[in-house]
C-alpha cells in the first residue's frame, strides 16, 4: 500500500522560499509518477505541477511555471516542490499524489489519482 507523507510546510513571509517534501512509501517509487497540488480556504483545490517516474517529464499549470520548481529523488523515494517569491495568495494546504501514469496535464487536472498525502500547510504572511 503506497503511503505519501508531506512535511516542510510552515509560517513564512512573503518574498520568502519553501521547499516542501513528499516521502513515498510501500511500492516501487520508480512506478509512480508524483504531483503536487493545493487548496486555499475556500477554493477548489489546483494542481500545480507533476514529475514523471524518472524525473526527466514534467507538467506544470502555466501559473505555476517560474516559481514552482518540482523535482525528485529517487535514491530518497522523495520528490520535491521548491516555492520561491512566496506570496500572501500562496496560502494553502499543499498536498502530494502518486500515480502509476503520467500521462498529459489534463490527467493530473483532473486530480483522479491513486494515492493522496494528507497534506503540509504553508502560511505566508504579508
């Protein structure tokens, strides 16, 4: 059973990085393409950006591409999102999700994948 844990959220200002962590768990890591997405208080959650099994493919919401840098580990089973220029609207909690497709950006749009993590939330303060 695939278990996605996220952790390296917290309180931050704006202007500020982030470089949040999804540790995978119980499966083969290098069968699983990962993504990251958010949901702010009140919105519909967005998914941000996507890394393919080896780490050489990448989807990203065209928002997203410039501050949001998604990468992975696979000797750590880890993959990353690095957040840079952090902004007040940034404000969210960010989750991880694991798939055995990659697929194209409208699959992971559609936010239907295997396994979710239970989530890191990140604040930025004005």
């Amino acid at each position: 059973q695939v278990q996605l844990v996220e952790s390296g959220g917290g309180l931050v200002q704006a202007g500020g990085s982030l470089s949040l962590s999804c540790v995978f768990s119980g499966r083969t890591f290098t069968n699983y393409a990962v993504g990251w997405f958010r949901q702010a208080p009140g919105k519909e959650r967005q998914f941000i950006a996507a890394v393919s099994w080896s780490g050489g493919n990448t989807h990203y919401t065209d928002s997203m591409k410039g501050r949001f840098t998604i990468s992975r580990d696979n000797a750590k089973n880890t993959v990353y999102l690095q957040i840079n220029s952090l902004k007040p609207e940034d404000t969210a909690v960010y989750y991880c999700a694991a798939d055995e497709y990659f697929s194209d950006y409208k699959f992971w749009s559609s936010g239907n994948l295997e396994v979710w993590g239970q989530g890191t939330r990140v604040t930025v303060s004005s």
